[in-house]
C-alpha cells in the first residue's frame, strides 16, 4: 500500500488496541457470567417449589429466561453486547424482580441468596460493563426498584432493602469501574494513535528524502559529471565519446521515472552491466575481469552504478590514468573491485559536502545491504571496493 494511502485510510481495530482488547474483555466476561447465571438459576429455581409458589408460573418463566441467557451468551460472542440485548436483559429480569412473591419459596428468600437475587445481580453488573453511563446506572435503578417492590410484595421488608443496598452499591462500583476504565483505555488509544501518526510521517519524510538522494546521485553520476568532465578539460576538442555520452545521459535521465515505478524484478546478469558501464567510458583506458554473475536487478543496479560513478572519478580526476575493474563472486558473496593509478587523494580529507563517494558509492551500496571499501593515499592510486552478500 502507498504511504500516502496507509495515512489516509479508515482506522482499523490495529488502530485502537486497548479499546479492541476492552470490547474483547467485555463483550466476553458478560457473557459468560449470564450463561452461567442463567443455568445455574434454573437448577435452583426449580429445586425448590413450596407455596406460595406457583409452578405454572416458574416453568416457563425459568424456561423464557433459560433460552435468554443461551441467546444472550451467544449473540455477545458473536455480534457484541448491543443496546437491544442489554434493554432486553434488564426488562426480564425486572419482571422476573416483580414476580418474586410467585417464583421464590419465602424459606430462601432472606440473605440476598435466592436466584432471582443472583439474577438481579448479574444483570446490574453486566449493564455497567456494556453500556454508557447515561443508561446503565437508571437500568441498574429500574432492576433495584423491581427487585425492592418484589420483595415488599412478598412480605420481606428487610430482604427488600438488604439487597437494595447491595445493588446500588454494585451499579455504583461497577459504573465508576467501567467509567475509570474507559477513560484510561481512550487516552492509551490516543497516545498510541498519535505514535502512529508521528511513524507514518517519519515514513513518508524518509521516503523523500530516500528519493531526493536517489536522484541527486543520478544527477551528480551522469549530467554533472559529464560537464565536469568537459570542463576540467579531460576531452579536447570535438568528441563523439563526448555527445554519445550525452545522448546516454539524456537517456538515462528520461527513463528515471519509468524505472522507479517498475517491479522490482527478474535476476539480471551483472557482468553485461559492467560491460555497459565500460562502453559508455571509451577514452578511459580500462583493464577489465568480469566473472559471469547473475544478482537481483536492483543489486547489479547498485553495483554497477557504483562502479560507474568510481570509473568516472578516475576520468574526472586523475587524467591519463589507467585503471582495472574486476568482478567476482567468493560464496554468497559480490565483490566489484575498481583500481586505477593515478595521484590517489586522503580519503580522510574530503570535506563533508562533497557527494560523489559519500552518496554515489557508499550510499548506494547502502540501499541495497552491501558495503563500500574506499583505499587510497597521495602518489599510491585509489582502490574502491564493492561487496554485496546474498548472491545465489
């Protein structure tokens, strides 16, 4: 994908992962806790079954809310905990709350430890977990209110406000929990997001940069250096190396854009693009061994520019020397060698601005993995080295 695409597109659930993990956490425990809820409740209620209880009403109410918490468990893991399910869950077990009388014997009915007790538990809890504040704290109130007014009805004013308590106490805990950590996860997400953000900038500000570099060394390796060439007077006179050169330069220059967007691609024969290099620097007298070597095109691109850019060093600066260029392979390894005998220089001594050897051999080896051995000195001739490991 464009890195100018990947910072435009949609936000994915990559995007948020405290949220994802949250939702994940939340849709899944809920769940969980009314299946479980929802059959253990069913094996207590019908256990017990003394007056005032009324069989034809625990049936199938045990069976009505049986098939909600299948329902309910099986929904939430597969689609989420959805507004509709948490209004549906609170509106059965309020009902479920106001039948007390009907549904729970008064034997265990005291203590909070009744199943509809538990239900209403269970309910509250999963409302503050799944659903904003605004509507989960008064679900919690509708669910304490049914419960209370089930309670009165069945005569047990202190079961009535025992569990009251316990249900206020466990809607405010739960929605200050929930509440607490929905706003950590959303800064987490925040923070994580403008990290994103900061990284694809730096990416897209790389690849420029990647790209300006790339084309100023194609700048300094084939228009610049031919001009200074011909002004530092290593052709005389009219020259059909001269305009050859110039027409390749032109050349290579239109076809930049072609060869940046074509597919990185087939194996290319590294030796015939020496042999280029070579036609392309008639006046320079040049010894060459060239081993047949078959790399990725964009290696034999980088070794062979490279070794362009060092041929083109020794025309521009050590006129009427001869020079050597050797290609060979030693295991999985590349090694071009180009030498010449001329004056030599201290390579220590370059200044920092000049960009022929820092960008059109160093920093070319370096975009494809390989490495560059400059060694020279006054009065001892230069030798560069180019080694690009990986050859098969």
């Amino acid at each position: 994908m464009p890195v100018a695409a990947a910072m435009t597109s949609p936000p994915s659930a990559w995007d948020r992962p405290a949220g994802g993990a949250f939702t994940l956490i939340f849709t899944t425990l809920p769940a969980l806790l009314r299946l479980t809820c929802g059959l253990v409740g069913a094996v207590v209620a019908l256990a017990v079954r003394t007056p005032p209880v009324r069989v034809a009403l625990l049936v199938p109410a045990v069976a009505v809310l049986t098939a909600w918490s299948l329902w309910y468990a099986a929904r939430a893991l597969r689609r989420g905990v959805t507004g509709p399910l948490v209004a549906g869950d609170v509106a059965l077990t309020t009902v479920a709350c106001l039948l007390v009388p009907w549904l729970v014997a008064p034997e265990v009915l005291p203590g909070e430890g009744s199943w509809i007790a538990v239900l209403a538990s269970t309910t509250v809890i999963n409302a503050q977990a799944t659903a904003p504040a605004r509507w989960s704290v008064p679900a919690g109130l509708l669910v304490t209110a049914g419960y209370v007014a089930g309670a009165l009805t069945a005569g047990n004013p202190v079961e009535a406000r025992a569990h009251a308590a316990t249900l206020l106490v466990q809607t405010g805990c739960a929605a200050m929990m929930t509440a607490v950590m929905r706003r950590r996860i959303g800064r987490a997400d925040r923070a994580f997001a403008d990290y994103q953000r900061l990284a694809r900038a730096a990416v897209v500000a790389r690849t420029a940069r990647e790209a300006e570099r790339r084309q100023n060394r194609d700048l300094h390796d084939t228009v610049l250096a031919t001009l200074t060439m011909v002004g530092l007077g290593a052709v005389a006179g009219p020259s059909a190396a001269v305009r050859e050169r110039c027409a390749a330069d032109l050349r290579t220059l239109t076809a930049l854009a072609d060869v940046r967007s074509a597919p990185a691609a087939r194996p290319t024969a590294l030796d015939d693009r020496l042999r280029a290099v070579l036609a392309r620097l008639p006046e320079l007298p040049v010894t060459a061994t060239l081993a047949p070597c078959v790399v990725p095109a964009e290696v034999a691109g980088a070794l062979a520019d490279s070794a362009a850019a060092a041929l083109a060093n020794v025309v521009r600066h050590a006129p009427g020397a001869t020079a050597t260029l050797r290609l060979a392979r030693a295991a999985d390894s590349v090694v071009v060698e180009v030498e010449d005998d001329g004056p030599g220089f201290d390579p220590t001594g370059v200044p920092a601005h000049r960009y022929g050897l820092r960008e059109s051999v160093h920093g070319r080896m370096a975009t494809v993995g390989g490495r560059a051995e400059v060694t020279s000195a006054r009065g001892a001739g230069t030798r560069i080295r180019l080694e690009w490991s990986g050859a098969h």
